[in-house]
C-alpha cells in the first residue's frame, strides 16, 4: 500500500484490485481485452510510421523554404515545448473523457499536422503546422489503454512490446518516407501520412472501447472527484507528483538518462564532425539504434520483469547507465559507439518501462492517463532542452562530457535508491 494513505483508502484499493482481476479473468473479457491490445499495438505502428516518415524530410523541406540552421532549431524547439505542455493536458483528456477520445483527438491532430505540412510553401506555414503536434501523442494513448486493459503482473511486458511498435515505426517510416519524396516529391509522404491518420482516426472511433477503465464503486467514487476539476487543472496535475512515492521515481527517469539523451539529441552533428561520417552511414547508425530497441523492448525486457523485482530492475538500469557514462567518456571510434549502443539501449529502455509500470502504479486507477501524460512530457523536456545545453557540452568539453556527467549523475542515482526505498512497495512485475 501506498505510505500515508489512510486504511480507508487502503480498503478502497484493495477492492478495487479484487474487482479488476476478477473482471480481467473472465474468458470472454480477456478474449476481447487482447484483441483490443492487438489493434492498439496496430494503430501505434501506423502513427509512428506516419510521424517517422516526416522527421527525416522536414530539414530538407526547412532549407528548401529557405530555412537556416538558427531557425531550424527555432521550428525544433517549438514541436519541443508544445509537446512538452500537451502532455500532461492529453492524459488528463483521457482520464475525463476515455482513451478513445484521446486516441481519436491525437490521430485527427496527427490528420491537421500533415495537412498543414503539405501545403507548407512558407516559413510561416512551416511553424503553423507544428501547432496540432500539441496533441499527437499516440504513443502515450496506446500506453493508456495497456495500463487500463493489463493487470500490474503484466503490465511491464506488455508496455514493452510497444517497443516493436517504434521500431517498426523508425524502420518502414524512415524508408518509406525517403522513397516516396525521391519519387513523387518531398510533400507525398505528407498527403500519405494524412490518409493513414484519418484511417487510424476511424479505426479508433469504430473498434477501441470508449472507456477502458475497469469499473468499480471505488473508482466510480474517483472518477467522479478527478473530473470536478478542469482538463487544464494544473493543480490536478501537480498533486499527482505529491503523492507518496511518485515525485522520487519521476525525477530519477528525468534525470537518469537527461545526458544520454542530450547526446542522442546532439548525434548527427557528432556523427559527422566527431566520427567524420557521411550522412548515409549516420542514417544506417540511426537504423541500427532503432533495431536495438526494438528487439529490447520487445523481447528482452518482458523476459526480465518475470525474474526479477521492479527495484532490481531500477538499480540495474541506474548501474549500466553509470557503465555506458564511463565507456561514452573513453569513445574515440565509431566502432566504440556501435558496442556501446546496446547498454545504452538495454539502459534507457529498461528505465522508461520500469518508471512508467511503477507510477502508474502508485496513484489511483483513475489517474493513469494523467500520470502516463506527465511521463509522456520527458522526452519533449529532452529535446527542448538538448539543442541549447547539448551544444554547449559539445562545443566547450567535447564528446567525453556527455559520458562523464552521465557518470557522476547515476552513481548519485545508484546510491539514492539504495539509502532509500524505492519503489514503496517491492514486487516482481510477473
């Protein structure tokens, strides 16, 4: 139980855990439950495909518009900060309104986006068309309707399939996206991308359960409570991060792989000035990283979460990132890169999939979509902090600095979880 709660509110959670599981068991509800599953894993294919199929082109549209570095990382810096505040406002939507609203509202923005990106024949279209991102997150609305539909015993795993989602998504998205430009043009792949949105849109619509939540008397009672505030509500939000045990796991999945991912951010410039590779090999890097998580999350992760407890899991993700911090700090080859790559992988997906089954955990049923939201807000904080602070890294320390503050920053980590109990409660996943 969560420390602090009262025993009525312990009560509470344990009836509503009884009803869960025993809804979840019935044969024809889990039928059901996994061919929604299945379908979700779908449509979160197809949205990163879509979304994929645009990142690799819009430099190459940016500079045909006219478009310098500076404002590139302008128009970067603004799909940053919106998604960065959508968020926590699209899990908060979907808690208030079911994960069918909130699949439908990110697949339609995901429709407005490419619409907007194909007829953008000006810098000013350009950034308008980056407004609708503030609402595409597909990927935290597939990990909403997981979190509702699986038990917390397989929970973890089935999260982590959603890492074949992304890597499919990086693959046939990267391709299909430099295919189709190089045929028909350099807005096709954006009249394509719409056309699979609006498909996905109505998918949703037609087959995902308006609510997935399982019901109870307790939950009935949050519901009820969670949606007398506002979407907006920013003190809805806050109060999810003061509850017991989430504000210490949200800032070690914040902090634990901030450098790593600066790195990550900071990658096609080192590739090409550090490396001295040419844009092909930097894009077969890039296929090669994807390919790597793909195959983690997928098949390695689900493997150890039924062997071992969430905090071992936790300690182990922190130790290896404190190991990929020492290596990263020595690298001096792109061969160096290519063997650090899977701990780095291993690390980073490991501590994404982990944070996210132990938070959502730890508040109340009703508040997953919310929680899952503000987790969905960390890579946007990566990437809109990475330009500014990965470039002064790089341009003043060098490579090795990235390794180094990832190495002074885990082992920090490291011997935080082991003074503190973290999580609360320590359980095997499976």
């Amino acid at each position: 139980m969560n420390e602090g709660a009262s025993p009525g509110e312990e009560k509470q959670e344990l009836k509503f855990k009884r009803v869960v599981l025993q809804d979840q068991n019935k044969p024809e509800n889990m039928i059901q439950r996994q061919q929604v599953i299945r379908l979700t894993y779908l449509i979160t294919a197809v949205d990163l495909t879509c979304l994929f199929m645009q990142i690799g082109l819009i430099p190459y549209l940016a500079k045909n518009l006219g478009l310098d570095s500076v404002g590139f990382g302008y128009l970067q810096t603004t799909f940053g900060v919106l998604q960065l505040l959508g968020g926590p406002i699209f899990g908060r939507f979907a808690d208030q309104f079911g994960t069918r609203a909130a699949l439908t509202l990110s697949c339609l923005s995901g429709s407005a986006f490419f619409l907007l990106l194909s007829i953008s024949t000006s810098v000013p279209l350009l950034f308008l068309s980056r407004i609708p991102s503030v609402f595409m997150h597909g990927l935290p609305g597939a990990q909403m309707v997981i979190t509702d539909l699986t038990s917390p015993a397989e929970r973890a795993d089935a999260l982590g399939k959603l890492g074949l989602c992304f890597g499919i998504g990086v693959i046939i998205g990267s391709c299909l996206g430099g295919t189709l430009s190089t045929k028909f043009g350099i807005y096709f792949p954006s009249y394509v991308a719409l056309v699979a949105s609006l498909i996905s849109a109505t998918i949703v619509m037609t087959c995902i359960p308006a609510h997935t939540k399982p019901k109870s008397d307790g939950q009935a009672t949050q519901q009820s409570t969670l949606q007398s505030g506002s979407v907006f509500n920013l003190k809805e939000i806050l109060r999810l991060l003061k509850l017991p045990g989430v504000k210490e796991v949200f800032l070690i999945k914040i902090l634990s792989g901030l450098p790593t991912g600066f790195f990550l951010i900071m990658f096609s410039i080192i590739s090409m000035n550090f490396f001295g590779l040419e844009a092909a090999h930097t894009g077969y890097l890039m296929a090669y990283f994807g390919v790597l998580q793909m195959v983690v999350q997928g098949l390695v992760i689900g493997r150890l979460t039924s062997r071992f407890t969430e905090r071992t899991l936790l300690m182990l993700s922190v130790f290896v990132f404190s190991g990929v911090g020492i290596a990263m700090a020595l690298m001096t080859h792109v061969i160096h890169y290519c063997i650090i790559a899977l701990p780095m992988v291993f690390a980073l997906c490991t501590m994404g999939i982990i944070t996210d089954s132990i938070l959502t955990k730890a508040v109340p049923p009703s508040d997953t979509g919310a929680m899952l939201g503000i987790c969905a807000s960390v890579p946007p904080l990566t990437r809109t902090l990475g330009p500014t602070i990965g470039g002064v890294l790089y341009k003043v320390f060098g490579v090795p600095a990235f390794g180094y503050l990832q190495l002074v920053i885990n082992i920090a980590l490291f011997l935080y979880i082991l003074k503190n109990k973290i999580p609360l409660k320590e359980e095997k996943v499976q």
